[in-house]
C-alpha cells in the first residue's frame, strides 16, 4: 500500500465512522489526507473504490482485535467468550459509532452491490470463525450463529444506547447458550 493509499484509507475512515459516509465528500477526504486531488483520485478513481478499502481496512481491524483477545485465552470455552469481553473493550472506546459495516449497510448496501457484498463477506468470516472457535471447544454446530447474533445485536445496541453494558449482557446470554449447548 502506498503511502498516500494508506493517509486517504485513514482519513476516510475517520471521517465515515465518525459522521457517515454520505455526510463525507472527496474534498474532505482529501484535505483530511493532506494529498492532491489528483493523488486521491490516482488512488481511488470512485468513492465507492475507497468506501471498500475503507471496509477493508476495518476487516483487518476487527481480526486483528478478535483473534488478539481469543488468542490470550487457553481455555476453549473461555475463547468463546473472549470475543464479548473484546467488545466491552471496544464499546468503551472514545470514539464508538457502532460497526462499520453494519452503518454501511445501513446508508448504502440497498443502493450499492460492492457494499453489500464487502459487508456480507465481513459478517460470513465472523460467523466462520466463530464456528471455528465451536468446533475446537467440540460444541455443537448450531451454538456459533447463535453466538454471533448476540455479538451483532450487542454492537448494535451499544451504538444505539450510547452505552457498554450491552457486551456485559449478550457475555451473560452466551454463558447461558454454551453451558446449555455443553449440557445436551
């Protein structure tokens, strides 16, 4: 990634995080990077070429973040639960404005096939990786999108009540679904 690349991904992603994408124009993007217009555009020719790098980017964020916090548990089941006390940490963040892909979608996925496709791919990885994280614990197949509907609710909740708790109680329904999933 070039050096320009990576200042116009960033700044973009402040930017679309913190006020929304449609509320975000190239100029502002551009002068946030501190690059030419000509150099943004050298980059990304289209604002959706850089809505999907920015998407991108926050992939590799949130696996980073995730695999980091499960990769600290030894404990199977415990690594199950590691992915909620990742998004207490992450809820209580300063600048929390719920996921990225999720408010994406929200804005542009009905308009935008690359967006929906970027968003569906991120949320079909988690839920993989969850059922990675099930397998290896040797639970029942059935127990990871539940999980990962608690994760997606608990995001989205937080965003919306402006408040951490969320990831405390969908931590407290997980307990309860794996301890019932390792109980049959």
């Amino acid at each position: 990634m070039t050096e320009n690349r990576e200042r116009i991904v960033d700044a973009a992603d402040a930017l679309y995080y913190g006020r929304g994408i449609g509320q975000v124009g190239m100029d502002a993007v551009r002068d946030a990077a501190g690059v030419s217009l000509r150099a943004m555009y050298k980059e990304f020719p289209s604002k959706d070429d850089l809505v999907i790098a920015v998407l991108e980017k926050r992939h590799r964020m949130w696996t980073a973040g995730v695999t980091s916090a499960v990769a600290r548990i030894d404990d199977p089941k415990g690594r199950l639960l590691a992915v909620y006390d990742y998004l207490a940490r992450w809820f209580d963040e300063a600048d929390f404005r719920g996921c990225g892909f999720i408010n994406a979608f929200g804005e542009l996925g009905a308009a935008n096939a690359d967006v929906s496709l970027t968003v569906r791919e991120h949320k079909a990885d988690f839920q993989r990786y969850l059922a990675d994280l099930v397998r290896a614990a040797a639970g029942p197949a059935y127990l990871a999108p539940q999980l990962a509907i608690l994760a997606e609710g608990a995001q989205t909740t937080a965003a919306i009540a402006g408040a951490s708790d969320a990831a405390r109680h969908a931590r407290s329904a997980a307990v309860t679904l794996i301890d019932a999933a390792f109980d049959t």
